[in-house]
C-alpha cells in the first residue's frame, strides 16, 4: 500500500508541475528520485517499481515535448548514438527469452534517452539550470538524511560488505557509493562557483558530512572511480589548482575515521578466509570468466537485453552477473552492441570535451568540467559494477551530461537562451 501511494503522489505531483511547466516536473523527479527506487508492487508474477513508473511518464510526456518543439530537441546532442544503441536493443529481443527483464532494461534505456534529451532542450537557459540544481541539493538531503539516521542506530551497517543489507531507506550499499561519488563532484562544483551564493553555503556544510558518508559506505569502486576521473582536472589550468580541495576533505576525514575504515578492511578479510576469495577475487576468478564464456557462446546477437543472469546460468552455470557493465553488454547484446555502446560513451564524453572549449562563461565551463568528471566516474566504476541497468545513481549522471550539452548549446560565445 506504501508502494502504491508513493508511486501515485510521484506521477500525480509530475503530471500537474511538468503541466504548467516541463523544467519543473523533470526537476520535481530528480529531487525525489531516491524515494522512487525501493517501493515496489506487484501484479500476479509480475512486478514494477514506483522508478519504472517514473521512466514511463518520462517517455510519454517526451513523447508530447518532441510533438512541440520537433527536431530541434536532439540538435547538437548524443542524440543518434544513443538511438543506434537502443535500436540495436531492441533487435535483440529476437534471441531473448527472458521476456519480462528485457522489457524493463529497454524501456529504461529509453527512459534514459528522453530524460536526456528533455533536459538538455530546457538547459539552454540559465533559470532551467538552476532549477535542477536546486533539485540536486534536494536530492542530497533526501538521501543523506536517512543514511545518517541509519548510521545512528547502527554504525555497523555502513562498514558492512553484505550485499543484501541497505546502506540507507533510500539506497543500496553500492547505488548509494556511486551516488556519492557523482555528488562528491557536484558539490565541488557548487562550493567553487562564484554564483549561487545560497546553494554555495549548503554545499560547505554537505561537503565533510558527504565525505564521510562516501568514506564510511565502503565502496571501493566508488572510490577508485572518484580518483581516476579527478585526474581529468589536471587538463584544464583553471582548476588544477583547486584539486587539492576534495582529495584534502576526503583525506582528512579518512583519518579521523580510520578505525571504522580498519574495521571494514579487517572484516573483509574475514571474510575472505572464510569463503576463500575477496570481491575482487569474486569477479577476476569467477564473474569475469563467466561472462567471457558466456558471450563466446553467441558473440554477435548476444542473449538480449536484460538476458545476462538468465544467460550466466545457461551457458557457465554462474547464478549471478557480470559485475561489469562492458562484459554485461557483450553478453547481452554481443560484438555489435557493445561497439555502439563504446560509441555513445565516446560521443557524449567528446561532445563534452570540445564543448568546454566553446563556452567563455567561466562558471558554466567549470560545471561542464565536471560534469565531464562525473561522466568519466560512470565509466571507470563500470569495470566494476552494472551501473547501467541499476536504476538511482545513473539518473543522476543522464541529467547532468543532459544540463552540460544544454549549456554547451547555448554557447559558443552566445548568452543563455530568456526563459
């Protein structure tokens, strides 16, 4: 019954805020968005979540917003990689057999797409930009308030490697890292821009208790995904000398919580000696080959999207998944959609790289700075885990790679779009 209400308030509140204004309902789901990924209902043997409800209004009402605007909506955009991608997706379903989960990754690719290119139209103006990054500040409290509620009554749970236990009401132990780790960067860009002077405030009280949170959730994957995309700093001059901030807050915090962080090392290794292999062992020894025999099965076709478990099981005998996006996508969609998958990857990543170059507002190229750090955290932690079909995290990085190629658009010497 909880699920339910959730669900209706959400797409009800959507309906009548994207009705008076489309920024507004995009922003309202992205602010709620982490409330919108546990509730879960169920309709004989199937089940939805409230999130794939969410996907479902977004691709209806981006349906109606094409009808308005037309072609004009994906101009300048990933725009065709990602529909290629999709397409090919959708090709797949030939070779499927497992109907109800290829429906669910289709359709929340498409959701992606949308949501993409909705909010890259509406950032070509400067009011829709801070509208969402409003929501972002909410989205953080949203999540860190119930997370650090939970560490009170058990600080145990964060220094946990069980899969199973949530690190927070709201998120999955390794969603929940992820989504610190994209909010790590966002904050550094809201306490180092000269604008917002509010929001500017609130992200230097947000940055230690994040930080924390991000050190204390155990997320190694996270953690190796913050440090390999803040290398991308050092390309521009204007904020290599500002590199020194988030490694220091990370750093600082790390040591005065160093026994909780030896705590979760040591029951690492607990574990280790009990099961005979790590995590990472996990999937160097037994995902990763798996995944590997699997796809040289159907190399080609692959086993359709949302297939990957059911394939696993099939061809390696593995009950579990790839535990890494590009081995996932080999075997779901095989040579040919793993090739456009690195295609979309490598178009939106250069769309942004050059498109920094075109901007001459100092605090809108910073955002896309870092927007393009975001990005390329997505993509190293997906070495490690399948954030793409993992619904919470992700949403966050489509809008701000959707916020950065509406601000890119917008530029070029130009001004922002009126409102």
């Amino acid at each position: 019954m909880l699920s339910l209400f959730i669900t209706v308030i959400a797409c009800l509140g959507f309906l009548i805020i994207y009705v008076i204004k489309p920024i507004y309902g995009i922003a309202f789901l992205t602010a709620i968005r982490p409330f919108l990924l546990s509730p879960q209902m169920s309709f004989g043997i199937y089940s939805i979540s409230a999130e794939g409800f969410y996907t479902l209004m977004i691709i209806i009402f981006a349906l109606f917003y094409y009808l308005q605007y037309g072609r004009k909506i994906y101009q300048n955009t990933s725009f065709f990689p990602f529909l290629l991608f999709i397409i090919w997706g959708i090709i797949t379903f030939s070779v499927a057999t497992d109907y109800i989960n290829f429906s669910k990754k289709l359709f929340r690719l498409i959701g992606y797409l949308f949501l993409y290119i909705l909010v890259a139209n509406e950032c070509r103006n400067q009011k829709s930009f801070v509208i969402l990054l409003i929501s972002f500040m909410i989205a953080i409290l949203f999540t860190l308030v119930p997370a650090i509620y939970a560490f009170i009554l058990n600080p145990e749970i964060y220094i946990s490697i069980t899969e199973n236990i949530p690190l927070s009401v709201v998120m999955s132990k390794n969603n929940f890292g992820f989504f610190l780790c994209y909010m790590m960067f966002f904050l550094y860009y809201i306490a180092n821009s000269n604008r917002y002077k509010m929001l500017r405030f609130f992200s230097i009280l947000l940055l230690p208790i994040l930080s924390l949170a991000f050190i204390l959730c155990y997320t190694r994957a996270a953690w190796v995904s913050l440090i390999c995309a803040s290398s991308i700093l050092l390309l521009f001059k204007e904020t290599r000398r500002k590199i020194i901030i988030p490694f220091f807050l990370v750093i600082l915090v790390g040591i005065m919580f160093s026994y909780k962080i030896y705590h979760g090392l040591y029951e690492d290794v607990t574990t280790t000696r009990e099961v005979g292999f790590s995590s990472w062992e996990f999937r160097t020894r037994l995902a990763w080959p798996a995944s590997i025999k699997t796809f040289k099965a159907r190399p080609i076709m692959g086993f359709g999207l949302g297939n990957d478990r059911v394939a696993l099981n099939k061809v390696a005998n593995w009950d579990n998944t790839s535990h890494n996006d590009y081995l996932l996508l080999l075997v779901e969609t095989g040579a040919i959609g793993f090739i456009l998958y690195l295609n979309l990857l490598i178009s939106i990543f250069l769309r942004t790289y050059k498109g920094i170059k075109t901007i001459k507002d100092e605090d809108k190229r910073f955002f896309c700075i870092v927007a393009l750090l975001i990005f390329s955290s997505f993509m190293v932690g997906s070495f490690a885990e399948h954030l793409l079909q993992t619904p919470g995290a992700t949403g966050y990085v489509i809008t701000t790679m959707g916020m950065a190629h509406g601000v890119i658009r917008s530029w070029g010497g130009k001004v922002f779009e009126k409102s």
